[in-house]
C-alpha cells in the first residue's frame, strides 16, 4: 500500500492562537449538544443578548442591497469613506482624507492585511499584555516578532510608559495600542496616550491604534485619539468600525485611517492598497450602514436615548458585575472605564489554579458559564480571566454568583 501523506498547516501558524473561539467554545459546544444551557460570557457579540442595533442602521443596509449586489471599490465605498473621514474631523483630527481610508471586513480583517503590509520577518512589534489576541495572532502570521509590553493593573490598567520605553530595540517598527482596551475595560489617560505617540515619535515607530470602542467610555473617563496625540509628525494608522457601539458586528463594518507624515508613507499605502484590491472588496452589504451610522451621530441630527449613553445600560451592567466579582473572597477587579469587559484577578495559591485555562474548563463543565483566560489573551500569568457584562442584570447577577460559589468550592483554606 502507498505510504499516506499528511496534509499539515504551514509553519507560520505555529505560534497563531484565537483562544477566544478555541477549546472552550468547542467544549462549550458539546456540552450544549448534549442538551446543558450554557451562558456565554465569552464574546464582545450584542445581539444574543437582545441588544440591537438602531433600526434606521438596519434599513440602510437594506437600502444598499440592491447596489451591494456588485463589487464595491477595493477600499470600500466612497460615501462610506467620507463619513469616516468626516467622523475624525469632527474630533480634530486634522487631514484625514477619504483616500486614506481603508474599509474592511471588520477591524480584524485589517489588522492581519496591514500587518502583512507593514512586517516583515523579525521586526519586533510592540503589543499590550493582555491584548487583543488578534494583534498577537497577526503579527506572528507575519514572521515578526510581538513583543509584549504590561498593562499596570494597579494604574486602572493604563499600559507601563517605561516598560513599552524598555522594550524598544533597533527591530521596532510598531507599537500597538488598544484604548479603550478589551480584555480590561482601560481607557487611557491623555498623558498615557501623549507618552505613547511621544515613544513613537522617539524611535520613528508607526502606531497602530485600535479604537474599536471609542464610544463605548463611561462615567468621567474620556477617550483620548492616539491620531491627535501623534499629530502630523507620527504616521498612525486608526481602526474603527460598527461592531461594538453600533452593534452590527455581524456585518462586518471596520475601517483603517492613516493620518500623519503620508509624503513618508506612499509605498506603504500602496502596500495595503494591493492587498486591498487582492481582496477584492469587504463585504458590499455591511459597508451601506456606515455614512448613516456615523452621520446620524453628530450634534447636528440628536439620536433618541442610547444603551451606550452615560448611565445606561452597558455601564450599568459593567460596574454590577465588577461589584459583584470584587464580592468574591479571593477576587479582585479593577472597575472597566469603557469596552464591555471585565478582567478580575483570582488568587492562584488559594484557589489551587495552575493553569487559567484548566480554571475556565473546570468552571464551564460545573456551572455551565463561558469566559475566557487571561493568558489567552496574551497576559503572561494564569491568575485572570474576561468576563463578558452584556446580559440581563439578573442574569450576570447570577452567573457571577456561580463563579463565586465555584471557587469556594476550589478553596484551599
Ligand atoms: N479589536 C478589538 C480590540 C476587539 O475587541 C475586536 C472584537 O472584539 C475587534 C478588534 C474585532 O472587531 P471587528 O468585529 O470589527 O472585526
């Protein structure tokens, strides 16, 4: 018999990881298979929990389909363009062109083609622990190398100016940042993002600022743009997009804006303009909601009261579950400023944790709860795990209730 051939995955996935929707969700899912309701808490994902978007972003997607049908201009579609254009202006954010806007399959899908446009193999790029896994997961696509810089937990998770300053070498070519952060719920303080650009600028870093939850700030927390912060002399490419406060993640709507010294940035815009066209276009239908999403947001046309208005429901579910988890003998959470997260820390010697991910198995199996650990999002200790806070009141209540009532089970004393 002729000797079989295994087909294997290419060796740049080796160090590729998407925890997020990896083992636990695939347990998770047997686990529901055999009939267990299992609440979960593992997604940034609004409408499974009832909170939907805007109609009129509904029905302008359903006005678009009929000219969705073609494919749209490889950067996406120049109404779309000029809204999120005018989107920055409107904060001060001076000479962002439609031309430099680049529209994608969600802000994930940018991420991966700007690396692949910008890293080439063994350039350090500078990433926040915990991150975001997909800024890991795409630079080691690339072949380039993610350095981690810490987040300070006891700095309301504002990330270490001196520790990003330290891991600076001559292979740097970018520093991300992720404000407000998803997993912690940080939303940094202007001189963190002034110190950021300022590191940058230092050492002719590109930065890349993902903002995906720009709206999503709550009580006196303000978010700050790293694209103002760098000014006209620090290129900085800014993600965005519909997923999160618009709550359309499921069509797909992110977009990428250069801004800074462009006369420097030509080739490299040409880079994600190929890649862009290779793909031809993101998904036409989904790229419909933006000019009416961002538009329909100015002073100048008031929406009706919002879930993510100050005092609404997102931040009132935040700050219950961060309450509710610092209730915890044994856990401690920073309360989130913005995003939809919280990221709480556990006490490993008491509660007998040596691996975070054992942990979420083990509490997914009794309690029938899906969270994420924290080192799948890149944090180098097995001693937190995310939490999503986007159910009903009671609910998170509950299931925070459960979480406790299981690691008084793990105690050790
Ligand atoms: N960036 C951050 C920080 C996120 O949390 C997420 C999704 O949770 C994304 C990007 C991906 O967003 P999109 O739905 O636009 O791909």
């Amino acid at each position: 018999m002729a000797s079989m051939t295994m087909f294997r995955q290419s060796h740049r996935l080796k160090n590729v990881r998407y925890d997020v929707r990896g083992p636990i969700l695939t347990e998770a899912m047997r686990l529901e298979s055999e009939g267990h309701d299992v609440l979960r808490l593992n997604l940034g994902n609004m409408r499974p929990f009832g909170l939907t978007a805007r109609p009129e972003i509904v029905d302008a997607v359903a006005a678009g389909l009929d000219a969705a049908q073609a494919y749209s201009d490889s950067r996406g579609i120049p109404v779309a363009r000029e809204a999120v254009a005018n989107h920055y202006q409107r904060q001060g954010i001076d000479g962002v062109r439609p031309d430099n806007v680049f529209l994608g399959n969600g802000v994930s899908e940018l991420i991966t083609l700007t690396l692949q446009a910008l890293v080439n193999p063994g350039d350090e790029i500078l990433v926040p622990a915990p991150d975001y896994p997909t800024w890991t997961g795409a630079v080691n696509l690339t072949g380039g190398v993610p350095v981690h810089y810490l987040a300070d937990e006891s700095n309301c998770w504002n990330p270490s100016l001196e520790d990003i300053e330290s891991k600076v070498t001559p292979r740097t070519t970018a520093l991300v940042l992720i404000n407000p952060n998803n997993p912690t719920g940080a939303v940094y303080s202007e001189d963190t993002v002034r110190g950021i650009a300022d590191i940058a600028r230092r050492h002719k870093l590109v930065l890349l600022s993902d903002e995906i939850y720009e709206e999503l700030v709550f009580g006196d927390a303000r978010h700050h743009h790293a694209a103002r912060a760098a000014g006209d002399d620090v290129l900085c490419l800014t993600f965005g997009g519909l997923s999160k406060a618009y709550r359309v993640c499921g069509y797909r709507a992110g977009w990428a804006v250069a801004t800074g010294p462009l006369h420097l940035a030509g080739d490299l815009l040409e880079g994600i303009t190929l890649l862009s066209n290779m793909r031809v276009c993101p998904n036409a239908t989904g790229q419909h909601a933006i000019s009416l999403a961002l538009g329909a947001g100015t002073p100048d046309s008031p929406l009706p009261a919002d879930i993510i208005d100050p005092g609404g429901v997102l931040e009132r579910r935040l700050a219950l579950t961060a309450d509710a988890l610092n209730s915890i003998p044994g856990v401690s959470c920073v309360a989130p400023r913005g995003a939809l997260y919280c990221f709480p820390r556990v006490d490993t010697e008491l509660f007998g944790i040596d691996s975070d991910e054992e942990f979420v198995l083990d509490l997914l199996r009794t309690e029938h709860i899906l969270v994420t650990h924290g080192t799948g999002f890149n944090w180098p200790d097995p001693d937190h795990f995310r939490i999503v806070c986007l159910p009903d009141d009671a609910i998170l209540d509950q299931a925070v209730t459960s979480i406790g009532r299981y690691l008084g089970r793990r105690r050790r004393v």
